[in-house]
C-alpha cells in the first residue's frame, strides 16, 4: 500500500498533473472572456446592422422556448475560441514538429551495417560487435 502512495505522490509532484490544471483554469477564464467579447461586443455589433437584439431572438411552439439568439451567441464563441486555439497552439506545434523532423532526416548516419553480418555497428567502429571481424572506420 506505501509504494501506492508513493507511486501516486510522485505523480503528483511530477509537475505535468499541475501545469494540466493551470492550462484548464486558464482555458475556461479564456472561454469566459471569449464569451462576453461576443455576447457583449460582436452580437451588439452585428444587430446594428440590422437593427436587432440577437439576445432575445427567440420563438415559442407549443410552450417550448427556441433560443435561436443564444446558439448564434454560442456558435460564434465556439468558432473564435477554435480559431484562437489553432493559430496560438495547433499551428506553431505542427511548424515545431515539421522543423524537428526536418533535422532529423538531415542529421549524419551514427550507424552503418558490418559487411560480414550486416550487423547495425558505429561508424567508428574497428571491429564489428556481433561477428568480431575487423572492419575498416
């Protein structure tokens, strides 16, 4: 039962488990600001135009309540958040990734194989570790 509690003490002190939780308080004050940005900002801006409350757009059936203006509201956070999202994190980190394979396909051999047994052994080596057979570097 200790090495549990030590597993998942080490876990936690790991520093992945608290950067996790900054990341998803940081994520939803975001959202938060995102969400009045259009419910106070771009919505108000957009029923200008037209001269229309999109907050109160709204219809009743049969005593249920259709919000057309909220979805619209939610939508269009939906599609900032995302396109924010993918032009602060998702795009750098694929530009990241393509940098890093880039100099991993351009980085020099470390291996080559013996001529004897075709062994993978460094490009250094005299003598081949698998076959013992001399080899020239």
């Amino acid at each position: 039962m200790a090495s549990i509690r030590e597993d998942f003490g080490k876990f936690i002190r790991q520093g992945n488990l608290v950067q996790l939780a900054i990341a998803f308080v940081l994520g939803a004050a975001f959202a938060a600001v995102v969400t009045a940005l259009v419910a106070d900002l771009i919505t108000p801006l957009i029923g200008v135009a037209g001269n229309f409350n999109f907050s109160s757009w709204q219809y009743k059936l049969n005593g249920s309540v259709f919000q057309q203006g909220a979805f619209l509201n939610s939508l269009i956070t939906f599609v900032v958040v995302a396109v924010v999202v993918f032009f602060t994190i998702a795009l750098p980190y694929q530009r990241y990734l393509d940098r890093r394979a880039a100099r991993a396909a351009k980085a020099a051999p470390t291996t080559r194989p013996c001529p004897e047994c075709l062994t993978n052994i460094p490009i250094a080596a005299k003598r081949c570790s698998a076959c013992t057979s001399p080899v020239s570097p």
